[in-house]
C-alpha cells in the first residue's frame, strides 16, 4: 500500500443551499454536495456526518449555503451510527434489512476509499486511461459527426464515465453486460476496440456490427457484450435470460443490466426484475440515473424519491452511489457481482449521475438551466475527481497523467483514421395539387396546426406523449403547443409508451379525445396490447354501447440512420386489425385535414407520418377542413401503367413517372392515403383503365400493404382486365441497417421504380436467336411425365422453362447445362418403355404445338423431340400449360381463339393482349387466295413424304411444312418420310385431340376443329405454305383447304393402309 503523505478523512457534506428544518437530506442530489475534510482531527472535531450516512436524515438546525452538514444541524439516517472517521463506512444498502444491520466497517489500518485498498496501482491507472478513453471517444464522435462523417444520431456518456468503469472493475472477461442507446461508455469500459467502434459509427464493413447497427446497436458478443438497445428498457428482460442461462449452464457468469432513469417506469423493468428475484438470477440491474429520461426530470416522471427504493417491491438489495465518484461505484459492483456469484440473487445499483450533453444531437437543452449543467461539470465532473484522488493519494504524478492522456490521443485518433479508411459494406450482401394559390406549410406545421384548431374548438381534446411538452415532441411537432394551452392539455408522460397508451384508451372511452404521440412507430410494440385487444376491441366488445374517439400518432420510416429499432413501417401490422382506422397521409395538406377528421372520427385512427416528409412544404389552407378517410386520391392521370403508393413512397413513384413519359410511358400514380379501409373503388378503376399494377410501399414486402391491394385487385372484376402480373415493390426482407448506402437499398428507390415499371409495360422482344441451356432438371435415361419441367433456356430477353411433351424416357440429350443452342433446335428425344430409335445424321427443326390439352397416349408416345421454345412459339401442350395473362384470356374468350395456338412476347413466353389481339381471324382478300387448283394427292401406307411434296414444283418446295396429325399418330409416323430432309424453315406439327384408336370415335362435327387448325396455322405463317395430314388430320385439312382462308401451295392427304379419311357420321 502506497504510504500517506498526511492522514485524510471520510468525505463529508456541505449544504448547496440554505436549508431549513425537517428538509430530508439526499447526500449528493438537490441539497448537498461532497467536499474533503484535510485531516480526520479536523474532520472530528468539527463533527461532520460521513456522506454515506446522510440519505433520508434531517436537518435539526438551519443550514446556511456552503456550511459544513455536522451532527450538530442533522440527524443521520435512523439506525445508523458515525464511527471513527479512519474507518470506511460502506453505502447505506436499502431492501429487505434495516440500515443497522447493514453497516460494514473496515478497518486496516487505512481510511482510503475501497478503490484504493482493492485495487493495485496499475488496475486503478488502467481505470483512468479507459475513463479517458470514453470521454475522447465521445468527443471524436462528435466532431466527426459534426464534419459529416457520422450518419444519423447519437446519444452521448460525457459525463457518466465512472459509472461504466466503476461497474466493470469486478467483472471478469466472460460476464456479460446488456447496453442502452446511451452505451458507448459501457462497450468501452466492457473492453471494446475503439477502431471498430468508430468504424461501426462511419458505417463500415470493419465496424462491429459491419455498418448495420450503428450507435444505438454497438455489440461484441466475443468481450461479452450482448448489445446496446434503442429501445428503452429493452435490454433489461434480455439480461435477465442470459442470467437464467449461466445459472442452467452453472458457468459462473454474472450479467450487467445497464439503463437510464427513465426505463424504470417501463414496465420490461418491472417485470424482469420480478422475474430475477424469484429465481435468484446472477444478473446486477444498474440505473444510470442522470436526472433525466430525455426532457422530463425523474421527479416529474417517477413517484419514489429513488430508483432504488424500487428494490424492496422485489426483495433484492437496492444501493444508491454518487455515480460520479469511481470509487463507490466499484465498491457497489464488487459487492453487488460477488452477491451473484454466490448464488444470493440479484442487486439493483442506481449510480445518480450527469449527462454534459444533450439527450441527442438534436437536444436544445430547454429543459435545463446554464447554471445546472455548468455547475455538473465544475464541481463534479467524474474524471476530474478521480484524479485528484489518484494525486492526493500518491497513485500518480501530473508526468503519469500527461502520458495517459498523449497514449489515449493517439488511439482515438489511428481509431478515427481506421474507420475512414475501412470500406462501405458491399450493396449485393443486403439481401394535390390545388387550384388556389395559398400559402405553404411544412409537413409537421401542418400537423401542429390541426392538432392547434381541435384543442380551441374542443376542450376534450388534449395531447399526451414522451417529451411533448417543453422539448416539443421528438421531431418537434408538438412544438409550442404547451405554452398554448398548458401543461394540463400537452401532457409529458414518463418512458411508459403501455401505460400511456392504456390511459389514453380509458380517456377516449370515458368521453375524451386525446391524441397519444409515440416517439417512434416502433415503439408501438411496446403498447401492442392496449392498442390491439382495448382500444381496436372495446366497441364490437360492448355492443356499439361505447365509443373510442383515440388518435395515435406514429413517426415512420427510414432514411435518418436511426437503424433497426427506429426505422420500421408497421402500418401493416395495424392495418391487419379490425375496429381501427390507419392512414398514412404524403403531404401537408393531407396531414392536416386526415388528422382533423381522424380527431372526429368515434373510432380510433393511427397516423403513420413519415420522418422525411416532416420538413417538406406545400399548400395548406388556412382554417378548418377535412380530408375523408379511407378515399385514395389519383394524383397523376395515365393510360400505360398504374403506380400505387403510400406515404413518402408516392413522391418517388411521381418522380419515376415524370422520367416515364420521356420514354412514351404514361404512368397513373394514385396516392393510398388510407390502409384501412382501404378505397377499392379508385384503384379497380384506375387498374381497368391500365390493365397494369405496381404496388410502391416501404414496408417489409411480404405480407405488407401491397399484398393486400394485390389481393383486392385479383378478387374483383379488374382481374379480368390485368395484361401483366401485378409487381410489388416492398421493403427488404431484412431490418432497417445503419449505413446509407445499405439503408437505401432495403427500401424502393427510384431507379428500381423505373426498371420494374419498363419491364412490366414493354414487357420481351420476339427477336431471340440463340439461348443458354442453365439448368437440366431431368438426366438422361429418367423417366418423365407429359408436362414435367425438364430443362431452363435463357436468352438474351429472357429465362424460359421447357416442358416434356410427352412422357416415356429421356434418350439423346445433345445440349449439356451451360450449352449454347439455336432457340427451336431438337435437344433431346423422349423414347416409349423398352423402345430404341436411331436418329437421322440430320434431323429437321420441328416446332410442335397442339389445339387441346389432352395428354398423349402412352402407347404412342415414342420417340418424341423435346425442343427449346422459340419466339414466336405455342405453348406447350401441358395441362393448363398455357401462360396467358387474365386481359388475354377474356379477349381470347370473347373472339373464340383458342390459346393454345397463340404465340406470347411477354416474359418466360406470356400471352398478352397484343399477341391476342394480333390473332383475331380476318377475312382475307382475293388476290391472297390460289389462282390455280390446290394439289392434292391422296396416298396409304409410308411412302417417301418428300418425294410426294418436291415433286410439286420449286414454289412448293420453298414453301413452308404443316403437318396435322391425327388419332393414333403423332410426330414419330412421319419421322421415316422426313428422313435426310432439309428445310429452309421449321416444321409447324400440329397435333389433333387422341380420339381412340377407331374411325368410330372421329367427332361428327369437325368444323370448328377445322376453324381452330386455320388459325393455328395463321398464327405462325401469313404466307404460303405446304400441308400435309394424316389419318383424321386429313380430313381436317380437306376442310381447311375448301375454307378458302389459307394459300395452301400443295396438299397431301395419307392414311395408313385400311383407315379411310371420312369422318364418320352419326
């Protein structure tokens, strides 16, 4: 032990202001302060009361400001004693056990703090470097933030540092510590690398959390710490399970729980604390009571004197500590942690303290004087006093204490360099206009100003929320409202955002309108079940005999770096439930006249207001108006494409629409405005005027607002009017990250507006050549199914999917995955069971088609070519295979064209209206018709096809093949005619409906067989070409021909022997 230069006394009080009997003392809060007492002598004659036993005495006699607190003018607390001032007297412990039987003492020979009887040189110098290291951090980033490096906000510990290095010195590596938004300290003193802190604030791949937590979410699971929280409170039933863990897993470990004054009113405080008590859980619950929870002092906020007086109501001990000096905090850890390890339970430390800064960066510290905050940090600035206890005591020199500071300049600033010089984290890993000239009001005035004409036309309105008062709301909404009209009408309530929003339930039901303001949206988790099962209930509940007249506003959103806790769009979580009303306004006219029909609403209405619309501008009548929920309004006329959006989402979508119709697209924007009920009349209609939908929304994606006007839009009329599948654009299937970049690529941005918008109005080209077979999904020699996927071919437009046409075994695959082929090339044959075919040197290309979707026989169903589709093609010949969209089929209904035949031009092969549209069967002039006789030869049996057709002249030969076939053939009965054939175009092979196997079962009526050949054939030639038919085909094609609608060059009707061509009748 370090030799004392002179004796030194116990810290005694002075008064901080005149005091008058009866005062209760609090030691070091409103009413005293600690000063030193040179010598014990001094300190004893003079008959000063150690500070330690002064919480909750009395004053006897009056106190002047300044003046010694002795036993002379004070009583001690009750149960207490003053002992020789040599000795130590520990903090007085409040809970279960009377103050008498609390009173350590120790006495070895030293009257020093326990800092410096517990703790070497070198452990308390590493305890004013880490001391030093927080406050420069602090200051770091705050400068950076200040030159723009830092995005978002920050929440500052200059101030709180004994506090954080205090509660760690007893720690081991393995405990654990949970953190607040306020926690930068607590990582630091926990043992965190200030590089990859600071790199984490920049937003960087190095940073802790690779730039998606920021300041509020700072973790390093590996030292211990399981995270910094954004939400208040939040932390503190997080401890508590990893504390029941260690206790499961008999590890030793003991858990910190850090939190600010204000958590104590929520009510995951109460409830984790219950829960620690019952099962004896190593877990220290640690109150960093700065005297404010934001804006609102903890007198106004909390009903007990202490947030330790709170430890009786759970058994466990309650220990308050001045947080500014280390060495109580250490003394009140050390024996709180040790407590733990026994298996004795947990202990709740409240260290009373002083934040220098703001609550955040925004904070204007309206709700503090100069003189407090100067006066914190002259008098009782942390670091300040445990260096002068270092030097008084002998610990170090003024030569040890420039060296700390140069060593900690030094980090903070290769810290700061590091995290510049880091890289940004990789993009690809995120997975009303009015007809008057008025005046322009900003978003949040606009809100003001409404919430301003209800409370002076109505005296039942009045507004409750976190920091609504003085400070104005969070982003400044509520303004000077409180001036206004009171404090009684602009209600502060404490961090309780359940029990705010419980009582503003009750008020609206007992014939009040109150509007409750949450500070974030996400914060509404926190109140889910006062909103969803009273509020949304209570009405159906008790039978229309009640109403809940209830506004609850909501600031949503990303785009301000506030991260994964402050960020989210729920207005689908609410929309989701019966008995409210959710809006979501995009301007400030909007803003102002939803919100006074909302306060005139008898049901309750939330409010969803972006954070970046807050400060846009734009015309705001004067006076009092409504504008109607759950009427969507149509803000930009179009023919080509509607947009519907919400909230900040409908600017983006009007900007994508101006840059649009450049490109000769003309894009209907209508703006949602309301979730629930949403206006089905004007987006169907909007839709039926379109025939396209894209849903623009900054929620999560699945499950989001844009699901439901999908599915509004598929069970109405309009589906029969959609020519494209409907496109939603929602938010990331991720939360909300802290770096910009990232930021911006979880939610829709314009460029991804544009993109999606142009593929789904343009849809693909018909001018594809060649593909890349990307994926085989059946091997050769698998047998497969008429209609099973077997192989993907991607070109240059798009990806398509191939499907067997018939069902037998894979033989001959002639194209490997990653092989490049002619769009319409044989890649493969399909073979019956047990039948072998070889293939001709050179096969002709074959396009297949069939007018119905009846499957193949399998008796015939060998060997068939397997080809990659081509544009323009048919459609497989699949069980409701055809790819068509709702527009197209209606078309196709109402004209009697038959899908099958139709070829697509939209994605994967889909049919839309134009390619319908392009089918309709015309009459065809005159001149198009044969001058001369059709050729015609009637033949049996399997003579030479080719030689049938070339003999018919060069024109004949030129000119394009169809093949019908008919019941009981199929492509392979005409393969040993094709044999050495070569065209210059592929075949078009139609195949007929499988009738049987007999002349008895050809149909009667084969006209509109005939009538759907005919179009199936004009589909894909307008130009002369060459038929040739089978069997049943034949007699089809003889009804084609005598049509009259086709320049058929050449006819060859063939039949196998004893099977006429007839139909027969009857």
């Amino acid at each position: 032990m370090v030799p004392l230069a002179k004796p030194v006394a116990e810290v005694c009080a002075v008064a901080k202001k005149d005091l008058k009997v009866g005062d209760t003392l609090d030691a070091i809060g409103e009413y005293c302060y600690r000063a030193w007492i040179m010598t014990a002598p001094e300190a004893r004659a003079a008959g000063a009361i150690p500070c330690g036993l002064l919480q909750g005495g009395t004053v006897t006699a009056p106190i002047a400001k300044g003046a010694l607190i002795t036993s002379a003018n004070a009583a001690p607390i009750p149960g207490s004693k003053i002992v020789e001032l040599r000795q130590r007297q520990d903090k007085l412990v409040y809970g279960a056990m009377a103050p008498a039987t609390n009173a350590k003492f120790k006495d070895d020979g030293s009257n020093l703090p326990f800092a410096f009887r517990h703790y070497s040189p070198e452990q308390l110098k590493e305890a004013l470097r880490k001391m030093y290291l927080i406050r420069r951090f602090e200051e770091g980033a705050e400068e950076s933030y200040t030159r723009g490096l830092i995005h978002g906000t920050m929440h500052l510990s200059i101030g709180q540092e004994a506090s954080a290095v205090g509660i760690s010195m007893p720690l081991h590596d393995n405990d654990m510590i949970t953190s607040t938004h306020r926690g930068h300290g607590h990582c630091i003193a926990k043992g965190a690398e200030v590089s990859k802190m600071f790199a984490e604030f920049f937003g960087k791949e190095t940073g802790y959390c690779k730039g998606r937590g920021g300041s509020m979410h700072i973790a390093d699971v590996s030292k211990g710490n399981l995270g910094a929280n954004g939400i208040v409170g939040g932390g503190i039933p997080i401890a508590v399970g990893a504390a029941l863990s260690a206790k499961k897993q008999k590890n030793g470990k003991v858990v910190i729980s850090y939190f600010g004054d204000g958590a104590n009113n929520e009510g995951a405080f109460h409830e984790a604390l219950n829960i620690a008590a019952i099962w004896k859980l190593p877990v220290v619950f640690v109150c960093e009571n700065n005297g404010y929870g934001m804006s609102t002092s903890t007198k106004r906020s909390t009903a007990v004197p202490n947030v330790a007086d709170r430890a009786a109501g759970y058994n466990m001990p309650g220990v308050i500590v001045d947080g500014n000096n280390l060495s109580d905090v250490a003394e009140a850890s050390n024996e709180a942690v040790e407590r733990a390890r026994r298996g004795e339970g947990p202990t709740l430390i409240e260290c009373k303290t002083y934040r220098h800064r703001g609550h955040s960066k925004s904070d204007r510290n309206r709700y503090r004087t100069k003189e407090e905050i100067e006066d914190w940090i002259a008098n009782r600035d942390p670091i300040d006093l445990f260096e002068t206890q270092l030097k008084e005591f002998g610990f170090v020199t003024d030569g040890d204490i420039e060296t700390i500071r140069a060593d900690v300049e030094k980090e903070i600033a290769e810290a700061i360099e590091f995290a510049r010089n880091s890289p940004s984290p990789d993009l690809n890993n995120l997975t009303r206009d009015m007809n008057e000239t008025i005046r322009e009001l900003s978003y949040s005035q606009a809100i003001q100003e409404a919430m301003a004409l209800a409370m002076e036309a109505d005296d039942r309105v009045f507004l409750m929320g976190e920091d609504i008062g003085v400070y104005g709301g969070a982003f400044q909404v509520t303004g000077d409202l409180v001036h206004r009209f009171g404090e009684d009408r602009v209600m502060d309530t404490p961090i309780s955002e359940l029990g705010g929003a419980g009582v503003a339930v009750g008020a609206a039901l007992t014939g009040m309108r109150p509007i409750f303001e949450f500070q974030f949206s996400d914060f509404a988790a926190l109140a889910m079940e006062q909103i969803v099962n009273q509020a949304a209930k209570i009405r159906y509940m008790l039978g229309g005999a009640v109403s809940v007249p209830l506004v609850m506003r909501f600031p949503a959103g990303s785009g301000t770096g506030a991260a994964a806790q402050h960020s989210q769009s729920l207005e689908a979580w609410l929309g989701h439930v019966p008995g409210l009303k959710v809006i979501q306004p995009s301007t400030p006219y909007d803003a102002k006249g939803m919100l006074l029909a909302a306060i005139e609403d008898p049901d309750p209405v939330m409010i969803f207001e972006h954070k970046l619309l807050y400060k846009m501008k734009g015309p705001v009548p004067e006076g009092y108006y409504t504008v109607p929920i759950g009427k969507a309004a149509v803000v930009r006329e179009g023919t080509d494409l509607t947009i519907v959006a919400s909230a900040i989402m409908v600017h983006k979508a009007l900007e994508a629409a101006r840059e649009l119709e450049k490109e000769g697209i003309n894009v209907e924007v209508v703006d949602l405005r309301t979730v629930r009920p949403m206006d089905k009349d004007t987006i169907i209609a909007s839709v039926k005027k379109t025939s396209k939908l894209m849903c623009v929304y900054e929620g999560v994606k699945t499950l989001g607002v844009g699901a439901e006007v999908s599915a509004m839009i598929a069970e109405s009329e309009a589906f029969d009017y959609l020519d494209a599948p409907i496109v939603r654009l929602g938010g990331a299937e991720t939360p909300i990250p802290y770096n910009p970049e990232l930021e911006k690529a979880t939610v829709p941005q314009v460029p991804g507006i544009l993109a999606s918008a142009r593929d789904l109005v343009k849809g693909v080209d018909m001018d594809m050549e060649t593909g890349q077979i990307s994926r085989w999904y059946a091997k050769e020699g698998d047998s497969v199914s008429k209609g099973q996927l077997l192989f993907e071919i991607e070109t240059d437009k798009a990806a398509m999917e191939v499907d067997a046409p018939a069902s037998g075994i894979l033989r001959d695959v002639k194209a490997a995955e990653g092989a490049v082929v002619p769009v319409g090339q044989c890649v493969a044959w399909i073979y019956a069971e047990g039948e072998t075919y070889a293939a001709p040197a050179s096969e002709p290309d074959v396009v297949e088609t069939a007018i119905s979707s009846a499957p193949l026989d399998a008796a015939i169903a060998s060997p068939v070519a397997a080809v990659a589709e081509t544009l323009p093609v048919a459609v497989a010949a699949v069980a409701d295979g055809v790819r068509a969209t709702p527009l197209a089929r209606r078309i196709a209904r109402e004209s009697g064209i038959d899908l099958t035949s139709v070829a697509g031009s939209g994605p994967k092969g889909r049919i839309q209206r134009r390619d319908v549209e392009a089918n309709v069967p015309q009459a065809r002039p005159a001149a198009a018709k044969p001058a001369v006789a059709i050729p015609v030869q009637a033949r049996t049996g399997d003579a030479p096809l080719h030689a049938v057709w070339l003999r018919q002249g060069n024109d004949a030969a030129l000119a394009p093949l169809v093949l019908i076939h008919g019941f009981g053939s199929d492509l392979n009965s005409w393969r040993p005619m094709l044999a050495g054939t070569t065209l210059d175009s592929p075949i078009l092979a139609i195949d007929l409906p499988g009738h049987g196997e007999s002349p008895r079962d050809i149909p009667a009526d084969i006209d509109s067989i005939a009538a759907l050949v005919e179009r199936t054939i004009a589909a894909h030639h307008a130009g002369p070409v060459v038929v040739a038919a089978h069997s049943f085909g034949a007699a089809i094609a003889a009804k084609v021909a005598a049509r009259g609608n086709l320049d058929i060059r050449a006819l060859t009707l063939i039949a196998p022997a004893g099977l006429g061509v007839r139909p027969r009748k009857g």
